[in-house]
C-alpha cells in the first residue's frame, strides 16, 4: 500500500510517497481504508519541526513520527476477532496518527458509533 513518510524536518518536499506494508488488524483493531485526510496545522508544524520545542516531545534530529496525516474519513475493511461494534463496510471519520496512507488501524475502544475519536 502507500503511504506518505519522511525522515527529516523541513519543507514540503522532505515528504515522499512510499510502498509500506499493509496492517493486519489484531484481535482489538480495526483496519480502515482511507478516503479522505485533511491536513493541518499540527501536521505542518511536525513536518517543519517548528516551533523547535516540538523537538523534545517528537524527536530532536530527526522525527520519531515518520506518518503524518491526523484527520481521517474512511470506511472499515477488516476487523479483529474481539470487534463488535464494527463491521466491513462501516463509514468512520475522526483523528489517527498516520492518516496520510491508503490504509490504517486503529484499537477499537478508540472509536465510537460511526467515528474514529
């Protein structure tokens, strides 16, 4: 699947589109096929590393959040053994890290009726 990735702080072209592997959701996750991500301010300022006190909390040098992306909408394709409240097809929209892909999990007691929390 793809996703968007960097490894380093800067401007818009330090994010590249790369080949991941797909998540398989565990017993309490739910994969979701993104739809649709928002960017925003946080995103920006996580790719910029500025203010630079955002450094201490999300790496000094490099960042330890490779994923950006935190706005979501999207629809549920799989789900682990333990979800109920969830099924294939269900429509959710909400915040994750790591929106910025075709695909993502995310622990279901996250979520609620129809939306990703």
């Amino acid at each position: 699947m793809k996703a968007a990735v960097y490894t380093r702080y800067g401007p818009p072209d330090v994010v590249q589109i790369n080949d991941v592997e797909k998540p398989v959701p565990k017993d309490n996750q739910v994969l979701i096929k993104v739809r649709a991500a928002a960017i925003n301010p946080l995103d920006w300022r996580l790719m910029k590393g500025r203010p630079y006190s955002l450094r201490i909390l999300f790496g000094l040098r490099k960042p330890t959040i490779a994923r950006p992306g935190r706005d979501v909408a999207g629809q549920v394709e799989a789900v682990g053994r333990n979800v109920t409240q969830f099924k294939p097809g269900d429509e959710v929209f909400g915040a994750c890290g790591g929106a910025f892909a075709s695909m993502h999990v995310l622990p279901s007691p996250h979520w609620s009726s129809s939306q990703i929390t």
